[in-house]
C-alpha cells in the first residue's frame, strides 16, 4: 500500500493489490465494501460498515508516498457515484479515481482503480488515516455505505543526507526514530526499553552455543514489515529486515559471556539479554591400575 524510500517497500501499485468483495445482504440498499487479507496489509471488518486497511509497514516523512489499490463493489440499487475522501492527513495530499465518477450496477461486482499521494512532514508515534468511500447522487434510492478507513500505524524520520542506511548516529542525538539508522548503544535514545521489540521469555544465551532469536516488530498495535533490526553481541553484530508478518530471526553463537542487544529503526531503546558463561565440561580422569 504504502511505499517506504531506500527499497524498505515496494510501491503498492506494483508489490499488491487490495480486493473487495460482497458484504453480507444486511445492508441491501447501501454500497457495500469487504477486504481480502493480504501480506501487505491487515484487514478488519467488525461488520458496522467501515473496513479498516492497515498498512503493514511504516513511511518516511519528508518523503511523498504512493497509495493504490483496486476496488471492487457491490450495491443492491441501480445509482450514480462518485468518490469521496472524508479524511486525508499529510502535506498536499491528492487523490485520483479512475473513474472519477461510476454508474453502480445492482448485483454484479466491480471494480475501481483508486489512487492516493501525500507527504508527511515529521515523524510520529501515532497513526496516520484516510477515509474513503461512494457517494451515491441523491434521489436515486441507494444510501451511503461506511467506506474504508486506511491506517498507516508508523512515521518515521527520514535519515540525514550524510548517512546511509543502517549507519550508525554521531555523535548527536536523534530526535525521532529515523529509517534504516540506530541509536549508538550507550547512548540516551539506546538506554531505555526498546518497546517496539518482542522476543520469547524463554529465550536463554551461553557462550559457545548457536541459539535461534526470534524478534517481533511491532508499532501501535501493528506488527511492521520492513523494518530494520540489529544484533549486537560478544564478537558479532547483524542487521535483519523484518517479514511480513513483523518478524526477524537470527542465529547467534556468542565467543564469550556478555549481553546481547536488540535495537530496530521504528523505536528508540533496547532489548537486553544475559549471555551466560559458556558451559564447563567435566573431564573424567583414566582409572589408575595398581599392582
């Protein structure tokens, strides 16, 4: 849906498609709207009308974003619409519907190529919203279904020109989580909690043993593709990018006790894990034979 700069995702127009299909016969007389689950996006209907899209990903303020994806309708009344966006956050935002305006057909789906650009100028930890839907004209007997509400859970700062991806800050500050950069561990926006960051309770480190690490992403209640993870730990660091479905996993063999670090580019803070001595194996000594 969303397109991230520097490949964190690709544009939506081209990576995936949303799908729309019929709603239950409850609401005859009004458009009709339900979304197929797709890796790209999360899908919720709570059955009152208004299916919620939200975006897997986070986006980059500064940067114009792409939004697109192909509708497709249901109505129970003959009628004439045209598009409408209720609510629209962002920097000059623009909307194009091909077509503009449509002729709704009671029975047979259809479908419909929308597309959205915008700009978000700072970085947030909230959530970013549009709202669309069919305006049917007035005295043609067909009501206004809810429409679709898409929510993009994660802004992120752009990174400084001088930086690549997953450089490391220095020597200021960040003042917002920054795409494909990290926090300097020992820093003040390293020292705290990563609360982005999951990982298993179970998860026990020793030295000289390859352990699986699983990391989970998540922003605002959405777990986020694309985002970048790292693994800092005695003799070793790695950068993952997470799944879609949140998630990165490393494999890691520490050379020596220590502590393993769990930092990701959509959160400030750490995750922070005990690496145990390495286990001490007894030697049996040979059995002494006497005369």
């Amino acid at each position: 849906m969303m397109m991230r700069n520097r490949g964190r995702v690709a544009a939506l127009g081209c990576a995936a498609a949303m799908f729309f299909v019929a709603a239950p016969s409850a609401f005859a007389g009004t458009v009709r709207y339900t979304v197929t689950p797709s890796p790209v996006y999360s899908i919720q209907d709570n059955g009152n009308g208004i299916v919620k899209v939200t975006y897997n990903g986070c986006v980059t303020a500064g940067v114009r974003q792409q939004l697109g994806f192909t509708m497709i309708t249901n109505v129970g009344q003959d009628a004439n619409a045209v598009f409408n966006v209720l609510k629209e956050e962002g920097e000059q935002p623009v909307a194009t519907f091909t077509p503009p305006s449509v002729a709704l057909v009671k029975g047979p789906d259809q479908s419909f190529a929308i597309g959205l650009a915008f700009t978000v100028d700072n970085a947030n930890n909230g959530v970013t919203t549009f709202r669309i839907k069919l305006d049917p004209e007035s005295g043609e007997g067909l009501g206004q279904g809810a429409g679709i509400m898409v929510r993009i859970p994660c802004v992120l700062a752009a990174p400084p020109a001088s930086l690549a991806p997953g450089a490391t800050v220095s020597p200021g500050p960040l003042l917002a989580p920054t795409a494909g950069v990290f926090p300097t561990i020992g820093s003040s926006q390293a020292a705290g909690v990563a609360r982005c960051i999951s990982t298993p309770r179970s998860l026990r480190l020793r030295a000289g043993e390859r352990t699986k690490v699983a990391v989970t992403v998540t922003v605002n209640g959405q777990r986020i593709a694309g985002a970048k993870v790292r693994a800092t730990y005695p003799g070793a660091r790695y950068t993952k990018t997470t799944r879609a479905d949140g998630r990165a996993v490393f494999t890691i063999r520490p050379k020596r006790s220590g502590t393993l670090v769990l930092q990701s580019d959509v959160c400030f803070g750490a995750a922070r894990h005990t690496v145990r001595s390495a286990r001490v194996v007894a030697r049996q000594r040979a059995a002494r034979v006497t005369g």
